[in-house]
C-alpha cells in the first residue's frame, strides 16, 4: 500500500452579503472542491491561505470532522501551523468511509465555518 502522500490545497476566504465566509479551494492554480479521494495510509493535506485572505486577517482555528458513511472521521487530525496561516490534515487512511470537512477561521472578531468539502477512503486498487 502507498504511504505518505501529500496534497496542497491554496484557500480563498470571502465573506458575501449574508456575512458567511465562502471558501474556494485551489490546487495548482485550478479551482477544485478541496476534498477528494485518499487511497494512501498516512497522507498530508495542506491548507494554506492565500495572500489576499492572509492580508485580511483570517486565521485557521481547527477542522472538524464527520462520518457521512462508515467510520473515518477517527483516521484525521488537524494542526493549526503558522500563526493560523495554514492547517495540516492528517489522514492515516485505516478506515473506509466519506467523511464531511469543516474548517473554522476567525476573522475580525468572529468565528467562521466553511462549507464541508467531502473526503472519501478507501483501499489502494
């Protein structure tokens, strides 16, 4: 089985006229959900603010996780690194499932959550 894979996800902040921060996720200059499928034990997904958002104050708190189907949630765990600038998601993979992502950011006084990207486990083919 593969091992040790990492993904890189740029994040956009935003707030739109409800006062609700839409986040838009990019990797390699593309827009994409910013979950996905992991069929490697112990992966890295970093998140990282881009410098836009970074200038504007937002700030990573955490990740929350829930089981949509089987029990994954268990196989992630955030850290919040850089001063809230970026947040690394471990995935050890030990368990098939989807699960739903939620990010929180603080920003200007307030605490935020993002829409749940969803990731899904499952074995190597």
């Amino acid at each position: 089985m593969s091992e040790n894979k990492t993904y890189n996800f740029t994040v956009n902040i935003a707030l739109n006229s409800n006062n609700e921060a839409i986040f838009t996720y990019f990797q390699n200059g593309q827009e994409v959900s910013g979950g996905g499928t992991v069929k490697e034990r112990n992966s890295l997904g970093i998140y990282t603010l881009n410098e836009a958002t970074a200038a504007k104050g937002f700030k990573f708190t955490g990740a929350k996780f829930t089981n949509l189907e089987g029990n994954c949630a268990q196989d992630f765990t955030p850290t919040v690194i850089d001063n809230g600038l970026a947040i690394h998601i471990t995935d050890s993979d030990e368990n098939k499932g989807i699960v739903c992502m939620v990010f929180t950011v603080h920003y200007n006084g307030n605490n935020y959550e993002s829409a749940d990207p969803q990731i899904i486990n499952k074995e190597e083919d």
